[in-house]
C-alpha cells in the first residue's frame, strides 16, 4: 500500500484530510479484493467509502498529524499515516451507532447508515429494524478494521512501534464508549432527566474532547517521541478545545443551517439530548420558558414551529450568549496552553490555526 505524505512545512493543511482519504480507499479497495467471495462485504465496503466522500472534518487524523510534527522534523512515517486513518475508521463506527441510538435520519446530508440499509428491502416489512440491525454489523465491521490497520502499522519498516503507543489507543476507546453512555442516560423527557450542565460537561470530557482532540493529539505525539511535559501541555491544549468544539456543535444542532450541518435541527430537541445549552436555559427559564423546555425535549413528534418556540427561550434565556462566552473562553485556555508550550514552531501554528477552525465554524 502506498502511503501518500503531505509537505512537512504545512501540517495543518488540506493535504493531511486528503492522504488519510486516498489511504483509506486502498485500505478498503484491498479488503474487497482479499474477499472477492463475500459479494456483500463490497456492499459493506462501499457504504464506508460513501460515508467518507460524503465529507468531515478530519480531526482525529490531522491532530493525530500534527503530534507527530510537534516532536519530530522528519515527515510522518508509514505508521503514523496509518494510526491516523484508524482514527477515523474508528469515527466511523461511532458515527453509525450514534445514529442509531439517536434515530437520526441524516448525517452529512445524506441518508445515515441504517436509513440506506433498510432501504435496500422496500418490500420487507420488517426493513427499518433490518437496516438497523445492519448497520450495527456495519459499525463493527468498521471498529475491526481500524484494528486491522494498527496491526498493520505496527512494527513499522522504518522502525517505529506501537507498543508504546497501546495505553493511549485503549484510552480513547473505553473514554469514548463510556463518554456516549453518559450522552444516553442523560437524554430523553425532561421528567426523566432534567437538564443538568455537571453532567453534560461530563459527557462532552469523555465522548469530545478527549476522543475528538486530547488522544489524537498525544497518540501523534507520543509517536514522535514525546516526553510527559509535553504530552501534559497538548492535553492542557487539547482538552479546552475539544469542550470548546462540542459547544460549536450544540449550538449549530439546533441554530445551524441544515443544508451546512448535514443533520436536522429537530434531532437534538427530539432526543431531548443533555446539552450545556438546554441546561443553561432550563436553570434560567421562567415557569412558562421551562414548561417550552419540558414539552419539546425528548418529544420525538416535535414541530418544526415548536423548535422554533424552544429556539426563542434558549435565546431570550441569554443561555445562547452564555454558551458562545464559554466557547470563546476555552479558545483562550487552548491558546494559553500553547504559550507555554515547547513545540516546533509549525505545529503550535497548526494548533492555533485549527483553534480558530474550531470556535469558528458552521459545519
């Protein structure tokens, strides 16, 4: 397999997302071919790649990038390529099961995963739970194979090892499943579980920042032969940031523009999901602002006019200023940790610019 390299003096540029893409591909273009008698796994197959092409931001591999040049002025070995396209194999599979656990009928504009699947059997009347039931193969299917990837990255020819690296890699799967249960208990009615902005935190620490920033981020680095000062200073980086991105991604759940989002602003009201954003407003609503709150969360026969009743209370509760303060706030903590951050100069431009990306976006 040949592992595209992109230019070392640009780590945080879109050639990163590219190369891990173009690696992906061949990755699954092989496990078709090494199967070539299981017609349904190319089905398989192909939804991953439909999942991929269908865009994202590529984090994960590029932080995963960027660690690595943080430490090291050689270009990423084959390995680090490697470990940051398992990352994203792995989003993957937390994509189509998070979707299913949420009922989402989009991601990324397109259909999600159980969605396609079901589809493939109109005539069945048991589709949906068949596409669900599929697509949970699929995930697992995904799960194996950024395994399968970091066996193949480890011993590497040009004589880097995972071994070190294993600790942080079983980390950030055991955060990110406890981080997702910790997202579902704390969904649904408000009768069932008020809005609570501890607990939210709380999920966004395990299933955000430190899955989506902090473990990449040190995995790269870690790789390239950092030592704990410097691992301590990227998590104080990784960790603002990743709670930072999270609130973005709250605020664009249900303000964003679905045609840039790719997802509706109905789900999150509709899985009456636990946000710091629902909790702010709910511990600042007036009785009649609260009774908005407790009708529309977790209702999934929501209204796109009572979202837009719910949207009007999260606004006039001031909990929208309030969380877009918190994001600014926790830009400033990144940005801080950087200060006194010994790095490569490229890679602390890299960060600085990817803080930016995050607090900024509206996708």
């Amino acid at each position: 397999m040949i592992i595209p390299s992109p230019p070392r003096s640009s780590p945080d540029s879109a050639c990163v997302p590219a190369a891990v893409e173009t690696l992906l591909y061949e990755f699954l273009d092989e496990q078709i071919h090494q199967a070539s008698d299981l017609p349904e796994l190319a089905l398989f197959a192909d939804l991953l790649r439909d999942m991929i092409a269908a865009g994202g931001k590529r984090i994960r591999p590029v932080l995963c990038v960027v660690g690595w040049q943080a430490v090291s002025d050689r270009e990423p070995p084959p390995a680090v390529w490697r470990v940051a396209a398992s990352l994203e194999l792995f989003h993957l599979f937390a994509l189509i099961h998070d979707d299913i656990m949420d009922a989402s009928e989009t991601r990324r504009g397109e259909p999600t995963a159980h969605r396609r699947l079901a589809a493939r059997h109109p005539g069945r009347d048991d589709a949906p739970t068949l596409g669900i039931n599929a697509a949970i193969l699929l995930g697992d299917l995904a799960l194996g194979w950024s395994y399968e990837l970091l066996h193949i990255a480890s011993p590497d020819p040009t004589g880097l090892h995972l071994n070190r690296a294993w600790p942080l890699l079983n980390a950030l799967r055991t955060e990110t499943l406890v981080g997702q249960y910790l997202d579902l208990v704390s969904a649904g009615p408000v009768s069932a579980a008020p809005p609570d902005t501890v607990a939210a935190r709380r999920a966004i620490r395990y299933k955000t920042a430190k899955y989506t920033c902090e473990r990449p981020l040190q995995l790269g680095a870690h790789l390239g032969g950092a030592g704990p000062h410097l691992l301590a200073a990227l998590s104080s980086y990784a960790l603002p940031l990743g709670e930072a991105f999270q609130l973005r991604d709250d605020l664009l759940g249900v303000f964003g523009a679905p045609e840039r989002t790719g997802k509706s602003v109905l789900d999150d009201f509709r899985e009456g999901k636990n946000t710091v954003l629902a909790a702010t407003a709910y511990q600042r609503a007036t009785p009649a602002q609260a009774r908005v709150l407790r009708d529309g969360l977790g209702n999934r026969s929501l209204t796109p006019a009572e979202a837009s009743q719910m949207r009007q209370v999260l606004t006039d509760t001031g909990a929208h200023t309030a969380v877009e303060t918190l994001i600014s706030q926790r830009h400033e903590q990144a940005l801080a940790a950087l200060d006194h951050a010994v790095m490569r100069p490229e890679a602390a431009a890299a960060l600085r610019a990817m803080a930016a990306a995050v607090v900024t976006r509206t996708t």
